[in-house]
C-alpha cells in the first residue's frame, strides 16, 4: 500500500477508471470523497481525513458523512 492511492469508484455513476489525483468524477463531477460533516471532529483537525465511500457517519464522532448528508449513499441498505 502507498500513500498516494486512487479514488474508489464513483458513488454515485460507478466510473472506475479514475487517476490517483482524480477529486471528482469525470463523468458526474461528484467529488469523490467522503469526509465527516463535523467540523469539530478529529477528523477535520488540520487535515479532512478520507472515510470509506461506504460510511454513513464519522466512525471517530458518529456525525453523517458528507456523502449521507448529500444523499449520495441510499438509504435502502439495513
Ligand atoms: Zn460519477
Ligand atoms: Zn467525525
């Protein structure tokens, strides 16, 4: 694993074939990362850390996700 790595596919149009400094999607223009919505977290302290395409809410301070709060994760899935 390095520290430089490329973007999971597009949330919201699945395109795949991104470049590791790719920050929106080509195809839709959704930026392509998931941050925690609080501010005050430890998430956003200096740097935005990058959760997982799938996270709901900040696993560090259980507030939504950038990508819930912009309903780009469905709801559908328990
Ligand atoms: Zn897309
Ligand atoms: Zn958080």
């Amino acid at each position: 694993m390095s520290d430089k790595c490329i973007p999971e596919p597009c949330i919201k149009c699945n395109y795949e074939d991104l470049n590791e400094y790719s920050e929106y999607c080509p195809i839709c223009g959704t930026y392509l990362f998931n941050h925690c919505s609080n501010d005050m977290c430890d998430c956003n302290n200096g740097e935005s850390v990058i959760l997982p395409n799938f996270y709901k809410y900040c696993d560090a301070c259980g507030s939504q996700t950038t990508y819930l709060e912009n309903g780009l994760i469905p709801d559908f899935e328990e």
